[in-house]
C-alpha cells in the first residue's frame, strides 16, 4: 500500500499513524494512490473565507454570507454549519439557528479575483481543468508524473499546501478513478482534507448511501426511486439497467452505471456552461405585475452584461420565482435569435411573468439565459437584425459605464425606483 505525508511530503510503502519523518498524523494511504489520476478540488466554504482571511477579527466568529434578512445564506463558515446553517437556507432560519452570526453581503468580484489565483495555480501543473464554479474544478493529472516528478496524488498534495500559503485559502481533493467518484471524496473530509475512492472499493463504498447523493437526482426523482423500491445506491446497483431504462430512459441508464461507480466522462476544459442568471429576493412580498416589472429589468440588464462580456448569446430564455412557501416555478421559452441583450431578455421576461403574476405573493425573481453559443454565431444570423440594433445600444452604454462609471447611464425606471425607496 502506498503511503505519503500531506505536511512534509514523506513517501512510504506501508500506510503509518503519523509520519515517520515529522511526526504528522496527515497521512495519505491507498492501495490505487499511484493508479488514480482525476481530482476533484473544492474550495473549503469559499465565500465566508475569503471574507474570514480579510477580516481576521472574524477568525472565531460565526459568518454567513448572504442577503438581508428576507433573503437566503450564499455559504456560511465551518463555525456557523455546527449550529445548523446551511447553503440555500432562508437567512430568518439561518439567524433563527445561529443568532450571534455575522451577515456579510456576497462580494462576487473579489471572490473571483480569488477563484482566477487559485485556478492560476491549479493550471501551472495540468492543462485539463474543469471548472464547475467559482470555487470547485476537476483535474486530470493523468501523464504528468515524469513532469512533477511524483504521481498525481503527491503532486495534489503540493498543490493544495501551495494554494493556502500563496492565498491562505484551503481547498479540500478528492481523488479517484473518475469525475463522479472524485467529487463524492472532496466532500468527505472536510476542511482540508485529501480523501481517496478506488475503483475496487466504488460499489462497497455507495452501495449503502441514499439514492440522492447521486448526480440528476433531485428530491422528486429521488421519492420517484424510492417509490419503485430503490432507496439505496445498492438498490439500483443490483437492478437490470434495461429495467432501469424502461422506467426512466436515459436517465434511468446512467443511473445504472453510476450506481456502479462507473463515469466515463473525461475532464472536458472546453465543456460549455449551462447559463447565466440573476435572481434577487424581496425585503416583502411583491404580487403586481408593475412591481415584478421593476424588479425583473435590473436582473436583465446584468444578465446581458455578463453575456457580453463573456462573448456569450442565449436561445432559451428561462424566469424563476419563489413562492412565500418556498416554492419555486421556473417558466422557459426558446427564441428565434440567441440574444445578449437587456431588451430582448426583459421582453420574453414580462411575457413570462404575465401569466403568473395573477395576485399571488412572490418573495424572489430571477432571470436567465441558457442554450449558450457564440456571440458571433448569434450576429450572424440572417434574422438578427433587430438584436443587432439593440446590442449596439446597449454595448454604447457599457462603454460609457466603463469610462465613467456604473452610474453613468440609469434607466428611467431604476430612477423612479430610487426615488420611491428614498420617499420611503
């Protein structure tokens, strides 16, 4: 069994209870460590760390970053999860929990500053990086051991010691034999942690875990399961995937193969995001149309900035709304002309919208843009002419915006808004 120290970088054959070098009880020991090559890296409660390393009279505090109070926790810090707050959890349950918590508005700019060093360095050793989000990626290091002089797994052990002393940022690995099995392992010892799945473990390993810690598999497919009998990994595991296929068709076959620790999906750095979106939620519950309007054309035109700026068109136009009971109703429409554009996007938004905003109270809106291609394939479209005039204008305004300021150019219903919550 192959053995090394996470702390001072020792290798052995044998797995140790500390390292026989300094003493370290961080030891690495897996019969595959030398055989696995694809890692998943997870940023260790990104956001609330960021914000916990610049203000370090945080250091031994509870945080949460998230909206106000009427809004939902982004991610909050170690110390504040062991009192039960958790991502996506209304902030009025989150401070319910955790009263002595300190709220900070998410700063997305200097996270991704964060994000680009960190990737930065993951880069210098491997060209195949996946990225998910602003703070998790994959990583195949598979070929790289006569470049670093180490197998992957020494060599995302430096990586990870390197990122906290360059950034002061933890990050945790998982390492595995592929992209579904790496991703389960970053999640099981963290922070900081560097856990290992093989091949010849994967099915003992999820054999006994509930159905939804695998990918697609929601709570509604996850009762969907459950009410045909499989309520563990192992349950589906033991299924014929023709039975599986009838049931759920394509879906119901990669379940089948996962179940058995099977992904053969490589770590594809070109692979296209999903979308792009903007939601904001409510200080109180919002029911007109004409008041939904206003919130929703902010959100447009920050969508469609983020689509320019990175050279994106989307043809599926996609609203979200929450419910007071936390419900959430999501509306899609296909367009004619992939759009970049504020205008396009608030148009197909308020048509949307129309037909549910019919009295009922809504405490969040979001808009998006999926379907993603080019922005150039979408300006050559013959029937774009009328996006392209718009993109004109809009791409007028950025200029200005970027030259003088975010100020510098104001709708006239962002005006009127200001001057209603000023009256206020």
């Amino acid at each position: 069994m192959k053995a090394f120290c996470r702390d001072c970088f020792w290798r052995g054959e044998a797995a140790v209870r500390r390292c026989p070098s300094c003493a370290s009880p961080r030891i690495v020991a897996h019969g595959e460590l030398d055989r696995l090559a694809i890692a998943h890296m997870d940023c260790d409660a990104f956001y609330a760390s960021v914000e916990k390393r610049d203000r370090p009279e945080l250091r031994d505090r509870p945080v949460i970053v998230g909206g106000g109070k009427r809004g939902v926790v982004t991610t909050c810090c170690y110390i504040a999860r062991i009192s039960g707050v958790r991502s996506a959890m209304p902030m009025f349950k989150a401070l319910k929990a955790c009263p002595e918590a300190v709220v900070i508005k998410p700063d997305f700019a200097r996270y991704r500053a964060e994000s680009r060093r960190i990737l930065g360095l993951a880069a210098e050793l491997t060209p195949l990086i996946q990225n998910l989000s602003l703070d998790e990626a994959w990583m195949d290091l598979s070929g790289t051991e006569r470049l670093h002089g180490a197998p992957p797994a020494l060599t995302l052990a430096r990586l990870q010691a390197r990122i906290e002393a360059v950034t002061g940022l933890t990050v945790s690995i998982g390492l595995a034999p592929n992209k579904f099995l790496a991703k389960i392992a970053s999640d099981l010892d963290k922070p900081r942690g560097f856990s290992v799945i093989g091949a010849a473990e994967a099915q003992a390993f999820l054999a006994p875990r509930k159905v939804g810690i695998l990918p697609g598999v929601g709570p509604a497919m996850a009762a969907s399961l459950e009410k045909a009998g499989y309520r563990t990994v192992g349950d589906l595991a033991r299924a014929e995937p023709k039975e599986l296929a009838e049931r759920w068709g394509a879906h119901g076959l990669r379940l089948a193969q996962l179940a058995r620790g099977q992904d053969t999906r490589p770590v594809n750095p070109n692979e296209e995001r999903k979308g792009i979106s903007a939601e904001t939620t409510f200080e109180e519950d919002l029911s007109s149309l004409a008041d939904l309007e206003d919130r929703l054309a902010p959100l447009c035109e920050k969508v469609a900035r983020h689509a320019r700026a990175d050279g994106l068109a989307g043809r599926v136009v996609t609203l979200k709304l929450r419910t007071t009971d936390f419900r959430i109703v999501t509306r899609r429409r296909t367009i004619p002309v992939a759009t970049q554009t504020a205008k396009t996007l608030f148009a197909v938004g308020r048509e949307l919208l129309a037909r549910e905003a019919t009295g009922r109270p809504w405490r969040l809106i979001g808009i998006g843009v999926a379907d993603l291609v080019e922005a150039e394939a979408a300006e050559a479209d013959f029937f774009a002419e009328g996006e392209r005039r718009a993109l004109a204008g809009e791409r007028t305004i950025d200029r200005l915006r970027e030259k003088f300021g975010a100020e510098a150019v104001t709708s006239g219903r962002s005006l009127r808004l200001k001057r209603d919550r000023a009256a206020d």
